[in-house]
C-alpha cells in the first residue's frame, strides 16, 4: 500500500498493511467471492493436465478459440489458444494496438508436487498389491504416508485412444493409501533425522489386497489388479509403462479457521497463480497485446517439450507474426515485451523462526508478494529485476491501489529457490516475480490467504491493462 504520511519520518519507510484494514468493503466481498471461484477451480486441477484443460474452458467461455498451429490462423480472430501436449499453454489476447508493440506476459507453471510411477511400478509383496511411485519435485518424504491418495492420470491404448483415469475424488470412490509404521515399534526411525527417517523406496502406494481365484496363479493378489485394471480401463503393465499416472492429495479445498480468511488445498503452488493470472488475463481490457504463458515440469526444471525452456513460445510467436504478416521477428517480439513470474513464496512462520529474515519474508494477507529476485545462498541463479521495471510496477500498484508487499525466500543460507522468470528474462524480456505467500508450501496441503489472492488477481490485471 501507499505510505501513509502521517508525519515527514512515517514517509520514508516501506511498510505494507494488512488487505482488511485497508481494502473496502466491496473489494473484500469480492475477494470472498473469488475464493469460491478459486476452491472449484482446485478441485477438478490436480494435475498439469487437469488445469490446462479447465483453463482452457474458463478461456473458451471467454471467447477464446483453440488454434491448432498446423492449420491457417482463422480471419479476424483476436483470443486465442494453443496447447501444447496438453500439458502447456498459450494464450493470446491480441489487443488494440497490434504484436509490433510486444507484448505484456503472464506466466505460471501448472505442475505440483506429487507422486508419479516407477516405470514397471505393479507388484505384490505380503499379499498386498502395491503401485511403486517415483516421487516428483521438491517433497518431504513424511509428509506422503497416511495422506489419503487419488489416482489421476492419462493412458493412451493400443489402438492409440487416450482415455482418462480418474479414481478417489468423488464421495464414494476409494482412495490409495501409503503406509506407516506404527509408533510402538518405531524407536530405531523415531530418532533419526527428518530427512533421512524415510526412505524413497519405502513410499509405496496400497492398490489391492483381494487375490484372483486360481490358487496356482503367482502373485494372486497383483494379478487381481491387473485384471480389474484391464476389465475398467482395457490396460495391462505395458500401458502403466507409458502412462502419465500421477496420485495426488484426495482432499477437497477447504477454508481454514473460524473466519476462513484461509484456503487449505494441496497444488496452490503454482495453481494459486495460475487462477488468479487466469483471472486476470480473461477480464483485463488491455491495450497491448497480452499473453498468458501457463508451462509445465517448473518443479522438475523446466526442461522438455512442454517445459518454460523448449521453443513451444517461439514456435507460437513465430506462427502469429508470420500468419498476420506483421512486421516483427520474435528477438525484436520479446525485447519490447514485458513480464510478470505469476509463483507464490514463503509466507513467515511464527513456528520456524529461525528459517526466515523477519524483515524480508511476505506475511499472510499483506498482498501480493513482489520479488525482486530469487536463487539462493550467493544469489545463486538468481533473475533479478531491473529497478526501472520495478519502480514501474510499484507507481503501477499505488495508483491503483493494489495491497502489495516485499518478500524473500528465506535466510540466504537456509536454502533457496528458482523461477520461471528466468526464462523470459533471458529472452531479453523485462520481467519480475510477484505471487502469492504460501504457508506449507510443496506440502499435500498448502495454505493461502484470500487476500493475497485477490490481491494478485488484482495486481496482475492491473499490470496488463497498462
Ligand atoms: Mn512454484
Ligand atoms: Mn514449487
């Protein structure tokens, strides 16, 4: 928020409220109201293909039509669509003043932590059929056994279908479940560290435990999955091999505590940012020409095809200016373009003080977190602003009245993290982070404040229309 001068010193010092002390009374009701909207839209995203999927509906029914890039651009079309693998998108407002002005840039990533499958994953052992997974970005490992688990994921047949599995969510669906030992025989692991009492290959996923009826059969138990596998879904083991399955959190968003000023969800990193930036993009009456960027395997390092490095952003830039004959190459594209990171950060912990820098981490409801870098101990791998554009977003937000805020991972040797900003940056893109504060971040639930999401709905809005 805009310094109160109350007295000549108050003036000189960066300071952010709270979004309910300062927001009105309309603007808070709207932010309730948004995080209705946010709640539906976390529980039919779970996965990256889920979230671009319902992102593209929410931009369908906005008037955006998909484009296939093998095709001619359709006449006279303005927003569009393309979709990359199903597990990428951009989307594309063209705006009053044409691509020759570059453009202003949304990104965010739709991955979340989780577990995928070990290549060959069914087997049996105890009498107990079990999926062995391989875990996907950045988790701690305590945190997966007992958390009720659903299957989520795509499997393409032989005859070259893509048909969808989709188990655990709905009120009467089973759900998977990854063991623990019980505490009275758990001495020895009980005192070794966090990090070490739990070992990768010990997170292994409850799939069966009813055996087929031939007794001469191996593996009776494993068999029986097999077959309810192929008589539900037509798949056998080779199927599981090219798959994308992934088990996800089977809780429902919830509100947290007797105000629910909180949102408790597994996945807000990063579909917290990609809602609100979502949200953004389809209602901002902008002038330039506006592109959402939402990409996949951010937690993973953003490589491969669907990915913030591959050329999927050249191949669609490329295609638009080539198709509307204008008259800018992509390098010239991206340098008069403009960007916003949409990713959350810390929020601060009054339970773990010791890992964050009071004066530099974001706080719950204070607003949309700007971050002028990131990286970790040295600024390692760190994309830092430029103060112009920095400055620029800030005059931006004051004018506008956005709740904002500063904020920082945590202490500099504590650890550290990356972004996707980096990868705009480096295609020579004014570009800055600002997303929402997580408190248990990359846990199978997550917290955000409904201020913070309103306030960088608002904030990222405010950026395009300007
Ligand atoms: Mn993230
Ligand atoms: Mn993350």
């Amino acid at each position: 928020m805009e310094n109160k001068r109350k007295n000549k010193g108050e003036g000189l010092l960066l300071k952010s409220e709270l979004f309910w002390d300062t927001a009105s009374q309309k603007e808070q009701r709207e932010a309730e109201k948004l995080a209705e909207e946010y709640k539906d839209f976390l529980d039919v995203a779970r996965t990256e293909k889920q979230t671009i999927r319902r992102a593209s509906e929410l931009a369908r029914k906005s008037g955006f039509v998909e484009i296939n890039l093998d095709e001619k651009l359709p006449k006279g079309k303005t927003r569009m669509i393309f979709v990359n693998r199903g597990k990428s998108a951009i989307m594309v407002e063209i705006g009053k003043k044409g691509l020759e002005v570059g453009a202003s840039f949304l990104i965010a990533h739709v991955d979340s932590p989780r577990m995928d499958l070990k290549v060959k994953p069914l087997y049996e052992d105890g009498g107990i059929a079990y999926l062995k997974p391989n875990y996907y970005g950045g988790i701690k490992k305590y945190h997966w056994p007992v958390t009720p688990l659903a299957m989520q994921g795509t499997v393409v047949l032989k005859n070259g279908q893509e048909i969808e599995i989709n188990i655990g969510l709905k009120e009467n669906d089973p759900v998977f479940v990854i063991s623990d030992l019980l505490p009275h025989l758990d001495n020895e692991r009980m005192d070794k560290p966090l990090g070490k009492a739990i070992d990768a290959e010990e997170l292994n996923i409850i799939v069966g435990t009813r055996p087929v009826a031939d007794k001469k059969v191996k593996d009776r138990v494993k068999m029986a999955v097999l077959e309810w596998l192929n008589k539900n879904y037509k798949i056998s083991e080779e199927e599981l091999f090219t798959a994308d399955i992934r088990f996800v959190p089977a809780y429902k968003p919830k509100d947290v505590g007797f105000d629910r000023g909180l949102i408790a969800s597994y996945g807000q990193d990063d579909r917290v940012c990609v809602f609100a930036a979502l949200k953004a993009f389809l209602e901002a009456k902008n002038k330039r020409p506006s592109i959402l960027y939402l990409v996949d395997k951010e937690e993973i390092g953003s490589i491969g095809s669907t990915g913030a490095e591959s050329l999927f952003l050249e191949n669609v830039v490329s295609y638009l200016t080539r198709e509307s004959k204008v008259e800018i190459d992509v390098y010239d594209f991206y340098r008069k373009s403009k960007g916003v990171s949409a990713d959350v950060t810390a929020a601060y912990d009054p339970d773990y003080k010791q890992a964050y820098d009071i004066n530099n981490v974001a706080q719950l409801g204070h607003g949309v977190v700007i971050e002028k870098y990131l990286g970790h101990r040295g600024k390692s791998y760190t994309m830092e602003a430029e103060p112009f554009f920095i400055r620029e977003i800030i005059n931006l937000f004051n004018k506008n009245k956005v709740a904002w805020q500063t904020g920082h991972l945590g202490k500099a040797d504590a650890g550290g993290g990356g972004s996707i900003a980096g990868y705009l940056a480096n295609r020579n893109m004014e570009v800055v982070d600002m997303g929402v504060a997580l408190l248990n971040m990359h846990a199978p639930c997550e917290l955000s404040s409904k201020a913070d999401i309103f306030s960088a709905y608002k904030g990222y809005r405010v950026f395009l229309e300007n």
